[in-house]
C-alpha cells in the first residue's frame, strides 16, 4: 500500500528513471498509474510537487490526468490515469507509417489538449509520440504535462543550465537557448506529425546531440511525400521561425477543413490554405495492438518525466456480456532477405490478433465499469437493442463498484471471440467471480461485442 491508499499491482514498465506500476485506488476503487518520482529529501522533490500541481491545473478529454502526488516513508509518487492502450511511438514500430487519413483525428484530439494546457497557462514541453496514448476504441491523450526531471538522460542543456524536451522533437528556439513556449509545442506537434507519417523522427539522435541542435537551428525543416493534403499542416507548424509559425488556432481549423489564412515567410501578404478533404476510411484494420495495458504505461514511463497516460429477462444481455458458464507496407524484398512463408505470415498475424482481443477484454471491462455509457458504445447496435438500450445495460454495469482481476484470458479467432474469468463487486450484492464468453466482431478495425 502507499500512502495507506493505493494499492500495488503489477509493474507496468520500466525505464532509465525506474517503473511504472498499475495500481488500484483503494477509496474510489479504480485503477491508477503510480510512479516513483522523487525522494523527500532530494533537491528534485519541491520542483515535482510544483509541477504536478500544474499538471493538475490540465482538465481535458484528451490529457491524462494528474491525480494525486503523495508521499510515502522517505518516496513521493505520483498517481496518475491509467489509459489502457498502446502509444503513438508503439503503433508506428508495430505497423509502420501512418496515412494522412489516420493520423489527422489523432492530431485534432492532441491539438485540443495543448488548446486547453495553454489557456491554463500550461506549456507541455515534450510533445513527441511516446507521449501520446490510443486506446482501443481511438481516444488519444497527451501525458506528461510539466512534469520534467532535467537530469533525465532524455534532455539536453538550455540557457538556465537544461533544456527540456527531446531532442528530436524540440523547436529551434529552443535548441538555440531560448524558454519553451505555445509555438515550441505547435512545432514539436509537427515534429510528431512527421515522425508518424514518416515513420522516423525528423531528427536522428545520435551520440552528439550537439550536431542534432545545430541541423535544428540552421538546416531547413525535414519534408516528407508521406504527408499528402497533411503536407501544408506540417510545413505551417515546423517553420522555423516561431513568429511565422502556425498558432494552435490555425491547426485546428485545418484539422476540422476550415480553410486557414496564414502569412507567407516573409509577412508581408497572407493567404488562404485551403484543406483537401479526407477520403472515406478503409474498412480493415487499422492497427496491430501490441499489448495494450504494457505499451500504454510505457507512456507513463517514457516521459514521466521527461523534459528534455436487456431487458430484465435477459440478464446477460443487460450486461453486455454474451453467455456465462458455470465452471507493415507493402513492396520489393531487400536483396538477401527471405520471404516469410505464408504460414509464418499467418501465424505472425493470428498473435497479433490474440494481443488485439486481450487488449480489449482489459479495455473493454475498466470502460464498462468507470464510465458504462463509453462500455455500451463498444456492443454492436443489434446487441445493444437486445440489452434493452442504454438503460437495460445500465441496470447491471451501473451498479459495478470496482473490477478485481482478469483471468484465463482465451482468444478464439475462428469463429471470432474470447472467454475469460473476472472478479467484480456489485454494489449492494459483494464480490463475484464469472466465467464470462463473448462473440466479437471486427467493425472496420474496431472489436465490438457481439449478440450471441
């Protein structure tokens, strides 16, 4: 138990600065992200308790929240929103490249959340892919708002003795020395923009960071013909001079197909870009989930904190659950390279999809009982009707307090489902443990549950 509230589970990740653990809130019984992050005594602890607190300032949809900094024996950590998922770094080095059509909603979501960070007065510093959490159902989350450690091997040097920030994704006042600010987010924005469509950062980091900040000052921006109707959005946000560069206001309006009004380099006549419309989305799936609850508090981890996330006669209708029992791109093959064969292919693909589903039950079991209006979106809309709507589901998930634990996790692709053991604690009734199975069906890259 720390601080005689959160209770310890399983490690989650680690890193240079230590582990990231998923744990369990003991008062409001909901699952929470617990990192150490300084010792009372060290000269580190008044400047992480100030920037949690505004951290916590951040309220948004789109950022993962700050919930409690708490002090333990001779240990603070720091309590955050546990996001059941992958990050952005993950599923471009599990699928590849980004399209412009895939990554676009991801940026509008993350162009929000450093909206709402700036009107609190709030600068995010690290902005960079690591720092963006996806859940299963699409939902995007900045983490890491403020929270820095300046001798993090993650960070290099500014004016004031650090600079904060990745290297390869800051901006190039402040690789010369100067204070982050809104326009040093917009540009590392773009910076992460480019690395998902590109597939790389626009920086390669090697053992002299010094030459990295040298090309960031002085050489033009990095371009890729990845980007397509993007290519505007990225050149407005990584132009070098932040006076010129695009504003937060600006991106968002290209995100929704506003047209944008934006100054040519040298500011003396404006003119209009004008977004090209998205094209209609494939139905395929769009990601391979490489371990959801893992690769999610790796976000946690990686920047934590860096500076340099139906009726009442069908009973199992009503709770959303099917039946209970008893008991990369394609192209040429490298010169020396070997073909897999179609069996190691499919073999590659029936694991990704056994990760997929149990990444789901994880996703699907903590949305349905914190927030049962987001589980309910994720059945099919014949079985929703089948469990009485919304208020059918309700009268069963509505009264679930807290999920214990996940058992006996079995994917099943043909036909297409999973089955698993759970232990919840229903309000008014205690603890249960079920045996639970349920049918799934891949709604264009997106598991749904499925009536039996």
């Amino acid at each position: 138990m720390i601080a005689g509230r959160y209770a310890l589970g399983r490690e989650l990740g680690r890193g240079g600065m230590g582990a990231v653990w998923l744990g369990t809130d003991e008062v409001l019984g909901r699952p929470v992200a617990l990192k150490k992050i300084a010792l009372v005594h060290d000269p580190a602890h008044a400047r992480a308790e100030r920037e949690a607190r505004l951290a916590a300032r951040v309220s948004h949809p789109h950022v993962v929240g700050v919930y409690d900094l708490v002090t333990d024996g001779a240990d603070q950590w720091l309590v955050m929103e546990y996001v059941a998922g992958t990050t952005l770094s993950a599923r471009i080095a599990a699928q590849g490249p980004l399209s412009p059509d895939e990554l676009a909603p991801i940026l509008k979501q993350i162009a929000d959340a450093l909206a709402a960070a700036h009107d609190a007065g709030v600068v995010h510093r690290d902005v960079k892919p690591s720092n963006i959490l996806i859940d299963e159902i699409g939902t995007a989350k900045l983490s890491d708002f403020g929270i820095a450690r300046s001798d993090d091997a993650d960070a290099t040097m500014t004016q004031s003795g650090f600079l904060t920030g990745s290297p390869s994704y800051i901006a190039p006042e402040v690789a010369h020395g100067k204070p982050t600010t809104p326009a040093s987010d917009v540009w590392s924005l773009g910076a992460t923009a480019y690395s998902a469509l590109a597939g790389r950062p626009p920086y390669e980091v090697g053992e002299n960071v010094v030459s990295t900040l040298f090309q960031i000052v002085h050489e033009d921006p990095p371009r890729t013909e990845r980007a397509g109707r993007l290519a505007p959005l990225i050149a407005g946000m990584m132009t070098k001079d932040p006076e010129q560069r695009w504003t937060l206001d600006q991106v968002r309006r290209f995100l929704d197909g506003r047209p944008v009004i934006a100054w040519e380099q040298t500011r003396t006549m404006p003119r209009i870009v004008a977004p090209a419309p998205a094209r209609p989305p494939e139905r395929r799936p769009r990601w391979l989930w490489a371990a959801g609850a893992l690769a999610a508090a790796a976000a946690v981890l990686g920047g934590i904190l860096l500076h340099g996330g139906g009726d009442d006669g069908d009973a199992n209708a009503a709770s959303g659950r099917a039946s209970t029992s008893t008991g990369a791109s394609t192209g040429a093959t490298p010169a020396g390279a070997t073909t897999p064969s179609p069996t190691a292919s499919a073999s590659a693909s029936d694991a990704a999809m056994q990760e997929r589903i149990r990444a789901f039950v994880t996703t699907y079991l903590q949305t349905a009982s914190s927030d049962p209006p987001r589980g309910f979106a994720m059945l099919t809309p014949d079985y929703q009707r089948r469990s009485g709507g919304l208020a059918g589901y309700l009268r069963f998930w509505g009264k679930v307090r807290k999920i214990h634990d996940v058992t006996d996790v079995q994917p099943s692709l043909d036909p297409l489902g999973v089955s698993y053991r759970y232990s919840y604690t229903l309000r008014g009734d205690g603890k249960r443990t079920e045996n639970v199975q349920l049918r799934l069906v891949d709604d264009g890259g997106r598991l749904r549950i499925a009536a039996s």
